[in-house]
C-alpha cells in the first residue's frame, strides 16, 4: 500500500493544519480510523468510543489517527469540540481509501455514491498491515480497536 500521497493533519486541539506525507504520521504502530463526516451521528459514536478508549490504546504502543473528508479547519473545530488529542486527517479526495483498496458503493436516501469504507487499518510504522477492521461498530469502536491490537 502507497501511503506516500500529501495530506492535510491537525494534531490535537490547538492545532493549525499542516501539510505532511501519510507515512509521516507512522511514527510507529499506528491505528487508522476512517469515517466519512464530523459532526454526524455515527461518525461522533465513532470518534467517542476511541477518545475512550485512546489512553488505553497508547498505553498498547499503537498511535491513532482518524481519517475524514472534512476539512482542517472542521478538523480544528471538532477536536477541541470532542476532546480529541489524536491527529485528524483531512482526506476529501479519500487517498487512503483509494491505498487502501477500500472505497465502496454506499446508499444513501436511495442515492449511491463512492465513498470510504468505515474501517480502521492497524498498521506498522512501515505501512505495512497488520490488521483490519472491516465493519466498524461505532458505539464500540475503541474496544474493537484493543480487541485488535490484543489479538497481535
């Protein structure tokens, strides 16, 4: 997987977005969470259950990183809105999906549009995968992800 492509990150709650390579922010075994929107309620479910759980995770030697099409700026806003200390990255042109081999047809209100798969990628800080979490239970995400990382 190519994970070389440029993307926008905002890293913590007081954080101005900066421009970096995906691969930079593996510094080392790296949970990805992906989601489709800020401020909706799945994806809020989502974020919730990792913010959780993301001492827990840390503490397990696995950074996180969230994964959206929003943004910096609704980056900005919604970390310090949710408490998010994570990276977020702004991905409106879904590049990690697209790496990922995991964008999907997805329905909604009877229209279908490509879009992310709602997944989380463990991954070393090569980029290689270790795991994948292919349906996302929003409300328990932060458990999946342990689950996950336990299992390694």
């Amino acid at each position: 997987m190519d994970l070389s492509f440029e993307i926008k990150v905002v890293r913590g709650t007081d954080a101005s977005p900066e421009t970096v390579r995906f691969t930079d922010l593996l510094t080392g075994p790296t949970v990805v969470s992906v989601y489709m929107r800020n401020n909706t309620g799945s994806c809020d479910k989502q974020n919730d259950a990792l913010v959780a759980d993301w001492a827990e995770i840390n503490a397990a030697g696995f950074n996180v990183v969230g994964v959206s099409r929003d943004t910096g700026g609704s980056h900005i806003r919604y970390a310090a809105k949710k408490g998010i200390g994570y990276p977020l990255v702004s991905d409106p042109e879904d590049l990690f999906a697209t790496a990922a081999d995991a964008v999907i047809d997805k329905k909604m209100y009877g229209r279908v549009f490509r879009g992310p798969l709602r997944s989380a990628w463990v991954l070393d800080a090569s980029g290689k995968i270790l795991a994948i979490i292919e349906k996302v239970d929003a409300k328990t995400h932060g458990a999946q992800v342990l689950a996950a990382v336990s299992a390694l």
